[in-house]
C-alpha cells in the first residue's frame, strides 16, 4: 500500500511545494482538494506536471465549491450544478488516471439522527441516485480513472453510511469504473467491526481515507490500525491509502510521525 496525503493538510504555497515536502515526509501520493472559483489552466498544467516534476502521484482528485454535496437536493438547480461539477472533476481525474468521490447529499444532519441509523433510499431515491452516479461515472469510461461512493458517517449524509451499503448500491451500475472508498474514521462510527466491514467489499475498494476515531493522525486514537490494515491487506488491496484528518496544528511534526507510525504497521502485517 502506499502512503498518499490531503493537499489542504499541509503548508505551502503551491500544490508543487506541498508536494516536495511530502515527499520529504514520506509521502508518494496526494489528494487534491482544489477550489474550484480559483481554478485556471496554469492549475492544470501544474496538476497534470505534479508527478514528473516532485514524484508525487496526485491520486485522487476533487473540487471544493459551494455547490458540492448537493446532488439529490430538492432544487433542480442545485442538482444540476453539483452534478456539472462532479463531471468536471471526473474529466480532470480521466486526464490523470485519478479517482473521485460523490455522496448523495453532504452536510450536517438536521435533526440529529441519535436512534434513527443505516436509513435507506426508497426505490425512487436509489433510481434517481443511479442515474445521476451512471452519468458521471460515464465521464471516465475507458481510462484508469474511478468515480467512487465513500461510506459517510449518518452525522454528514442521510444515506450510505456503511460502506457495505455504497457497494451494494455501486454493484447496481456494473461498471468498471465504479466503486467503494472506505475511510477509517467514517467506519469507526458506522461499521460494527472495520475489520469485516473491509472483507465484505473486498471487490470494490478502489481507494482507502485514513483517520482515527477522533480524526486525527493515524495512531492518536482507538482505532486498531494493524487489524484494519492486515484486513486491508488481505483483500488484494495495494493501492493508495490517503490521510484526510487533522494535523492538530502541526503538520510538519504529526505528518512525518504518522508515515512512520504507518510503516511500522505495515511491516508487521
């Protein structure tokens, strides 16, 4: 498996200079959180270069926007800018041989769901949601490139929060190009052992977020990394693994720590 890191966690000007200090940490991959209202073609270029010019593989791909997270709201508007955007993202990402990641709907949940959990789309909502999912995803047919469904906490999304219910939902478009993106600190909400949760999609996993129960740094909280990983492992898995957690403040001290702690992990599994 290999190490990856969320742009916005580390320090720098640029994406290049986040890059090379990853590199320096330990990192072979990055995830590229990019805003969107400042997205221009010398971004691209510096994208598509990233590579070639730090070693850094920019493995998964996404736009920052006010219109993300809204793909099956009320308003046909805002449907169909989150949807524009998700296939924007997707093209960058068929450039690059990235992945990307849509949810069906992402915010806090209002009210809380403290007893009403695993909710389920009705037979409309899942025929709406497959067929916006099928349309974005048609954006990276032919490529190396994905459009996956991550399992998101039932605090964030009112669907979908287990990651064995997106890969049965993503099963449903029998495509290549789809399928599940685990993340620990979501899984460490909703699945009642991680461990079964990653060999029950064992098929789908096309990419893995990492952070502790308490979403920080990897080893700073009560997941069980080497159990987690070893299940990982087990799959076949050997893909990027990419932190999307908190730095606490001190990414040039809790970043190169977590490559470490992860290593160790994975030399002993």
């Amino acid at each position: 498996m290999i190490l990856s890191c969320t742009n916005i966690m580390v320090p720098g000007k640029t994406l290049t200079e986040k890059a090379h200090l990853l590199r320096r940490w330990g990192y072979s991959g990055v995830t590229v959180f990019a805003d969107r209202a400042g997205w221009n073609d010398e971004k691209l270029e510096e994208l598509l270069t990233l590579e070639n010019n730090t070693g850094v593989v920019p493995c998964e791909f996404l736009f920052m926007s006010p219109a993300a997270g809204k793909l099956m709201s009320e308003n046909a508007d805002e449907r169909a800018a989150t949807k524009a955007l998700y296939i924007e993202a997707a093209e960058v990402c068929a450039r690059i041989g990235a992945i990307t990641e849509i949810e069906y709907l992402l915010g806090p949940q209002d009210p809380l769901p403290l007893f009403d959990v695993y909710k389920q789309m009705t037979l409309e909502q899942e025929e709406g949601f497959l067929a916006a999912y099928r349309e974005i995803a048609q954006t990276v047919v032919g490529t190396e490139a994905a459009v996956l469904l991550e399992g998101i906490n039932r605090y964030e999304s009112p669907y979908m929060n287990s990651i064995v219910d997106c890969a049965r939902v993503a099963a449903k478009l029998d495509m290549k190009e789809v399928g599940v993106l685990p993340d620990f600190f979501h899984m460490s909400i909703e699945e009642t052992d991680i461990a079964d949760a990653i060999d029950a999609v064992a098929g789908s996993i096309r990419h893995v977020h990492l952070g502790d129960n308490n979403r920080c740094t990897p080893g700073r909280g009560s997941i069980d990394w080497e159990r987690g990983l070893k299940a990982l492992k087990a799959t076949g898995y050997d893909k990027f693994i990419s932190l999307e957690c908190s730095t606490m403040g001190q990414p040039d001290v809790t970043l190169p720590e977590a490559a470490d702690y992860l290593n160790s992990v994975l030399a002993r599994i």
